[in-house]
C-alpha cells in the first residue's frame, strides 16, 4: 500500500467518508485532485455532493495558512530543518507563479485553478505572500481558483467514468 492509500484507509477508519472526503481535499499534495475521483469512484457520491464537500476543505486551510505565512515567512527561512524545506519550496513557488506577479489577483486566481502538481490552495497561499496579495484579496482568489479547480476536476472526473462506463472488464 502506498501512503495515498494508507492515508485513505485511515482516515476512513476514524471519519465519516464526508470528513473523510473534506480532510483529504485540505491536505496539501492531494488536495481536489484525489478528493473528487475518490469521492465519486470509491465512495459513490453524486458530482455536486463530492464538489462541495471537496471545495470547502480544500478551503479550510487557507486562511489559516495566509497567516501562518505572512506571519513567519522570513523566520521560517532562519530555522535549521524547517527553513531549507521552506526555501526550497518558497524558491519553487517563485519560479512557477510567474503569472501570479504579472497579474496579481486573476494570476492567483489563474494559478490555484489549475489542477496539475505544484499549483492548488496550498502552493498558492505561499504565492499570495511572496507577492503580497491583501489578505482578503487573496481569500477571495483562491476561493474563486479552488471553485474552478473542482469543476476542472468534476468534468474530467465525469469524462473518466463516461469512458469507463463503456468498458467491459472480465477478471
């Protein structure tokens, strides 16, 4: 078993699928990306129940997380373990959220919408703050790219289970 799958199976263990669903959609590296297809696939949810239950926890974190960086960014950097994972992911970010700087509050908007590895809440939280986005600003970007994300996802998920549904498997 893979982490993805451990973690899965643990939380499932401790939660209902809905919590279940909300905290894998808050965790960073997962985030909609695995919450919907789970939610549709393993736990049989509708599109609309897995899309909202999935956005708000992809949600949940983010303003918490807006805080946290905006408060510690630059100490973070100066703590021995914590700070080189921190400025190699800062740098990382930076380097990805170039459309973030040039514009500002659609680039973020933009950036958290698309649902590929290194973008999404989490990533863009940390790119709020490097380039000093207002805070409710940039609740409000990351709500909206969050929202896009989930309905990118939903669709790909619903065009997944269109192609499979087709498909006959014998074991």
């Amino acid at each position: 078993m893979d982490i993805k799958n451990n973690t899965i199976a643990l939380l499932s263990s401790i939660f209902s699928k809905e919590i279940t669903l909300m905290v894998i959609a808050a965790l960073p590296v997962f985030e909609l990306r695995l919450a919907i297809p789970l939610a549709i696939f393993q736990f049989g949810f509708s599109f609309s129940k897995a899309y909202c239950l999935a956005v708000a926890g992809n949600f949940l974190p983010v303003l918490p997380l807006l805080l946290f960086f905006r408060y510690f960014f630059h100490r973070l950097e100066n703590v021995k373990v914590v700070g080189k994972f921190f400025s190699w992911w800062f740098k990382r970010v930076e380097k990805k959220s170039k459309v973030v700087e040039r514009l500002g509050f659609w680039g973020l908007v933009f950036f958290v919408a698309i649902p590929l590895p290194v973008t999404g809440a989490w990533t863009g939280t940390v790119a709020a703050t490097l380039f000093e986005i207002k805070l409710r600003k940039a609740l409000l970007a990351i709500f909206i790219g969050i929202a896009i994300a989930g309905l990118l996802v939903s669709l790909i998920t619903a065009a997944a289970l269109g192609l499979f549904a087709g498909c006959k498997v014998s074991l």
